[in-house]
C-alpha cells in the first residue's frame, strides 16, 4: 500500500491534515507532528532547528514505521521540508504533493519580520502570533461563512509550544532557495494552490509547477493558505486522483 507523508505548515500541527487523513484511508496516512510541536521533542537550543532537523526526524518517522517510500504532502513550511527531503533523502521519495508553499528563500525584509515574530513569540506568547497571522491566512469565503474553520486554525496556533514557534522562525529564516532544485525533480508531482492565498500566491504556484517536469497544478477556488482545511473536498480529489494514477 502507498504511504503518504503529511507534513503541516508554520505554526500548525498534524491535525491541518485530519480530512486528508479521513478521506484517503486507502492509503496509509503518515500525519506527525514536527520537532517542537504536541507532543514531539525539539531540539534544546530553539538555534539547532533547521528544515534538515527536519526532514531528518521525518525519516526517522518512516524507518520507525519501515516505510522505505512515501508520497510526501507538505503545506507552506512542509513544502520546504518536502524540497529538502527531494534533495537530501530522494530515495524515499515516491512522489510529492506540494501545497500552498514556495521554492524561493526568505528575503531579507522577510527574515527581519521572523525575529519580529519570534520577539512576539516570546514576549506574549502563541495566542499573539496566532492572532497576527491569521488575518493573512483565510480566504474571504473562510473568514464570512466557515466561523468554526477560523477558530479551529486559531485554536492549532494557540496551542504550538513557544519554542516550538521560536525553533520554527530559525528554520525559516535559515532556509535555502529549492528554485535549481524543481528542473531536477524526476517523481511526480501535484501542485496545489488556493486561489486567495497571500502567503503563497497562486500565480507563483503556477510557475513554481511548470518549472517541476510533468508537474500537475490544481487551483483550489475559495481557499487562502490553509487549502486542507478551508476546502477539504476539493483538496482531498486532487489528491485522491493523484495518488490513483500512483498505485
Ligand atoms: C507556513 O504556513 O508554513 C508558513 O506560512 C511558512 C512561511 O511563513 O514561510
């Protein structure tokens, strides 16, 4: 049976996933949660995190299990995670679903606004941060009609440990530009994007795909960055058929 590897986004956990992992039980669902987050272990130094710590606890995830392959699907910060396991660890890539992410690296006006948000972080807790991002990550749709979809991402934010953020900030802040790595990427792959998303617009999703060879881009409508659970039908077809033409 396939396995497909859930990596959640920035600062969210496993449960960004829980439609996916409801709907696709015909695969087998890997949904962790990453270093600093519920109830897994980070490093001690929020300075040690890094997309490879990362990626690395990922594939400590798949030996424990004896998983020698996966589809890896990351959101945001689990896209950068998917691009460094396409880097560092290919062989235990079957295929990769990347949503809501970007290959390029953090500018220096976006790295400033990390230590802004790890300042804020450590000042005034997770409950700050989550109300500071979540303006920019719901579709119009979401924010009018869904009240319990706001809540339930303002809930997941509010529970991320401080230095579970802090850590994360670091990876952020640290990461390396993937944009040489898409022409070389040779498993397939499925972009998804939200249409409203403004952390990472559609339109550079769109190009972010027709760089990948053979890549399929999906538009979701009415989404923002959080598509998974925004729009979970329509995100959970777009895999459903991706993983299809897989196995
Ligand atoms: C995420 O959802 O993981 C974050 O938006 C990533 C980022 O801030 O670059």
């Amino acid at each position: 049976m396939t396995a497909v590897l859930f990596i959640h986004g920035f600062p969210f956990d496993h449960a960004m996933w829980r439609h996916q992992v409801t709907a696709l039980s015909r695969w087998q669902s890997i949904a962790p949660d990453l270093p600093g987050v519920g109830e897994t272990r980070g490093p001690e130094s929020t300075d040690e995190y890094s997309v490879a710590l990362y990626a690395a606890d990922l594939v400590a995830v798949l030996d424990r299990l004896k998983v020698e392959q996966a589809v890896i699907c990351g959101l945001s910060m689990g896209g950068y995670i998917a691009f460094e396991l396409l880097r560092s660890h290919a062989q235990r890539v079957r295929g990769a679903i990347l949503c809501n992410t970007k290959a390029a690296a953090d500018t220096p006006e976006a790295k400033r606004d990390r230590d802004a948000m790890a300042m804020l972080a450590k000042q005034s807790g997770s409950s700050a941060i989550a109300e500071a991002l979540l303006p920019k990550l719901l579709a119009r749709a979401t924010f009018e009609r869904r009240p319990e979809i706001v809540s339930e991402v303002r809930g997941m934010m509010t529970r991320v440990p401080v230095p579970g953020i802090v850590g994360a900030l670091h990876a952020l802040r640290e990461r390396s530009d993937s944009t040489p790595l898409l022409k070389t990427i040779h498993v397939p792959v499925l972009v998804i994007a939200g249409e409203e998303d403004q952390i990472a617009p559609a339109a550079g999703m769109r190009e972010m795909a027709d760089a990948i060879p053979g890549a399929r881009f999906v538009l979701i409508p009415e989404a923002g960055h959080v598509a998974p659970l925004e729009r979970p039908d329509a995100v959970n077809t777009a895999i459903g058929d991706f993983l299809r033409k897989l196995s």
